[in-house]
C-alpha cells in the first residue's frame, strides 16, 4: 500500500511545485497567489509504516522517510506564506 501512495504523490509533488512556481511568479509581479493546498497524502504510512519498517534496508526507509518529511515541510510552509501574505 505505501508503494501506491508513493506513486500517487509523485502527482502531488508535481502539484506543489507548480503551486509554488506560480506563487513566486506572482510575488514578482508584486502580486498575491493564495498558496494553501490540500496536505500531502499519508495514509499508508502513517498506518503501515511500521509493519514494513523492518523488510527495508536503511537506505530504503532514509529514502520514504524523507519523501513524507520533505513533503510535510513544504505543507507547512506553503500553509504559512499563505497566511503571512493574506494580511
């Protein structure tokens, strides 16, 4: 199931690179592009993460493991320069 969403968020990222491409064009332009997007999708690791934990070699957890934080990162902080520059 995680290897699904895996591929699923490949989409996403796509998603949120083009979000934040748009909003930087925009801010160029010294104008405003709300940048909240939807979270990106982790339910299969949340929930399975830990029953495949051990099946991964170290290099292969590093890797899903960065993947999800990363993603999580650039939520956070397409949520926060939504909010900064929707004064």
């Amino acid at each position: 199931m995680i290897d699904i969403e895996l591929k699923s968020l490949l989409y996403q990222i796509h998603q949120k690179k083009d979000i934040i491409g748009q909003a930087i064009d925009r801010l160029k332009q010294k104008k405003y592009l709300p940048t909240q997007s939807i979270p990106a999708m982790t339910t299969a690791y949340r929930e399975f993460f830990g029953e495949v934990y051990e099946h991964l070699c170290p290099i292969q957890r590093n890797c899903v493991h960065n993947v999800y934080e990363r993603l999580h990162l650039a939520d956070k902080v397409l949520m926060r320069m939504g909010s900064i520059l929707s004064f």
